[in-house]
C-alpha cells in the first residue's frame, strides 16, 4: 500500500471520509471477517452480553464447550436448540443485505466478496451471501458426539424468545446407537475445520481490502486472520461500535452499527444496495 493512512474513529454522524469511500469503490477483491455483533441487529445476543433463564449462572464461553456438554448435555443441549429457535425466528438486517448486495456487485464486475465469519447463524445465507467459510460451524446441522455421523433433528419447539423452562435431553445417535447428538459448531478447545480456515486465509492473502465487522476480535485463531492482510499492507476496515482488540491494526475503525454503516458505505461508493 503507497500511503499509510491514519487511524480515524469516525462516529456514524459524520459523513464517511473520501478514502474510506475510495477504498470500498476501488476494491475488487474483498474479505469481509463477521463476528457476532453482524447478528445484534436481528436480535441475536452477542457472546458479550449475559445469558438469560436457565443459562443465567454460565457465560457462553463456558457452555460452548466439550467439558460443558460432557457434564450436563441437556443443559448444552437445550441452549443450542433455543439458540437456533431464535436465529430461525429473526430475520437478516441490512448489514447483512448490504454485504449480499457488494458481493453481486463485485461479481458483476469480475471482482469477489468472500464473506467469512465467525457466526454459527445461517443471516447471511438467508440475506443471499455466499458464506465462504463458516470458521465456528453451524448451529443449524447436528452430528452424532461418538460416531461424528450426521443426525437429523427436526427444528426446534422453541419460538426462541421464551426461555425453555427445563432442559431436553439430546436424541441418541440413530448410527452408532451410543452417542448422542451435538450441534456443528466449534467449541472452545476444538480445531477449526481445516478447510474453512484455509479457504479464509488464501482469501485474505489474496485480497485488496478486509472489512471486519462486529467482533471483539477476543478469540482465536480467527481473530488473527486480519493480521494476515497487515503483513500484506492490505487496508483493514473495522466496523464496530466499540473498540476492539483489532483496532490498534486498523487503517480505520468506523463506530456505528454494522446495519446502519454497511448500507451507508456502499451508497456513498455508489454500490447498488437491493431494496428488498
Ligand atoms: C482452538 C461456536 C486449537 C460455538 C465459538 C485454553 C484452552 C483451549 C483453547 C484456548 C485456551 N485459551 C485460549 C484458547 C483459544 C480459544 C480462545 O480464543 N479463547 C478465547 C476466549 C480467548 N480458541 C479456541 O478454543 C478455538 N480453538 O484454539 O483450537 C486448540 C485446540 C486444543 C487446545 C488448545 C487450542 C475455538 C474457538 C471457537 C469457539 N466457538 N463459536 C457457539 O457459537 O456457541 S466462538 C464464539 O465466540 C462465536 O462464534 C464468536 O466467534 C465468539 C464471540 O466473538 P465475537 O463474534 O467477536 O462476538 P463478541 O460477542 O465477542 O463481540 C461482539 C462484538 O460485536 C463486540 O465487539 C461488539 O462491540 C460488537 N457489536 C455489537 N453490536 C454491534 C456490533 N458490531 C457491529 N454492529 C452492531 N450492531
Ligand atoms: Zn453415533
């Protein structure tokens, strides 16, 4: 990258600086690293905020893991299945529109958006991005605990915004008969799945500008996917309202919510946002 450019906090209220603007109309190949606060805006709780109901005495970084569902599998378990009752109930907002419309836009020009995160939600799916890499796995497929073999489960109960009363035990594994069945996603401890890690890294070492909107950039290794860029000199967005442990490597930090600057970004590059 020829210029350095400084580190601006920028609130929402102000108007977006001609080199952000620059910077998103002239990329052609963009990784876009989500985290959590991509879903706030649909209602979905970020792994900040305090669980709720059964789950009150135990933050989320202590459920999502092996240990967790090895003690209390209906507990895990249950927190899951509300967790996906929930994500089925809300909707994608329009930062994750936003990020679908930049995608089809940069492949109408021959360009890329690889859109890789951090959520075990199907938001962007559902908002018509092609997710590249689901780095933390999917809340909404299920595989046995023992025998890893896929096992159907029919959607939840749940509507998501009631907290279950008491926990459900998770069905046995219909393969092996042994094991029981555990939601696809990455629990602390566990590797990432290889593939995802990999597609997102060659994405990033062969991009021209990584936005990373909405995480805390607490967990890792994902959270060391944007230094890649850095060793590269590519120029690194942060959309986020607080600062976070990436922002010291940002060219920019934008404070705002992603629903609110994605849209406000690419109107002002002169990309075309679908109005759904
Ligand atoms: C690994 C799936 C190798 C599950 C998730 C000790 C032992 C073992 C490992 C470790 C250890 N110490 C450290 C580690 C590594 C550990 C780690 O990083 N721990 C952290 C807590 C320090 N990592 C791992 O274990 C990883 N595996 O290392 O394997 C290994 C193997 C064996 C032994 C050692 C190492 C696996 C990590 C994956 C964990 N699974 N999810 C589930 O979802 O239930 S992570 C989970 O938490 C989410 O997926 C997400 O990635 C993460 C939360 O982070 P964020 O997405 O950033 O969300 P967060 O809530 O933190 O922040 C929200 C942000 O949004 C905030 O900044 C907020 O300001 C912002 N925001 C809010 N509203 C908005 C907004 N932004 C924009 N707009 C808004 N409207
Ligand atoms: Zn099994």
């Amino acid at each position: 990258m020829d210029t350095v450019v400084s580190m601006r906090e920028l609130s929402v209220t102000e108007s977006v600086p001609e080199d952000v603007v620059t910077l998103v109309r002239e990329a052609r190949q963009v990784v876009a690293l989500s985290g959590a606060g991509m879903s706030a805006e649909s209602g979905v709780p970020t792994f900040r905020e305090v669980q709720r109901g059964l789950w009150e005495r135990f933050s989320a970084e202590e459920l999502a893991t092996p240990d967790a569902f090895e003690a209390d599998p209906a507990l895990v378990w249950t927190w899951y299945r509300w967790r996906q009752a929930l994500i089925a109930a809300v909707e994608p907002n329009p930062g994750h529109r936003a990020l679908a419309a930049w995608q089809r836009h940069l492949a109408d020009q021959g360009g890329w958006l690889a859109a890789v995160t951090q959520n075990v939600d199907d938001l962007h799916e559902r908002a018509g991005t092609d997710v590249l890499a689901h780095l933390h796995g999917s809340i909404t497929t299920h595989r046995c605990a023992d025998c890893q073999e896929p096992v159907e489960v029919p959607a939840p109960a749940y509507d998501g915004f009631t907290v279950p009363p008491e926990p459900e035990q998770p069905p046995r594994c219909p393969a092996c008969q042994e094991g029981l069945a555990r939601p696809d996603v990455v629990w602390f401890s566990e590797m990432l799945p290889a593939e995802a890690f990999d597609a997102a890294t060659a994405a990033i070492r062969a991009s021209d500008l990584v936005i990373v909107v909405g995480t805390s950039g607490i967990v890792q290794p994902a959270a060391s996917l944007p230094l890649l860029g850095l060793e590269r000199g590519v120029p690194l967005i942060e959309i986020n309202p607080e600062e976070t442990g990436l922002t010291e490597v940002m060219d920019f930090a934008i404070r705002g919510r992603s629903g609110e600057v994605l849209p406000r970004l690419l109107a002002a590059a002169g990309i075309p946002l679908d109005r759904r």
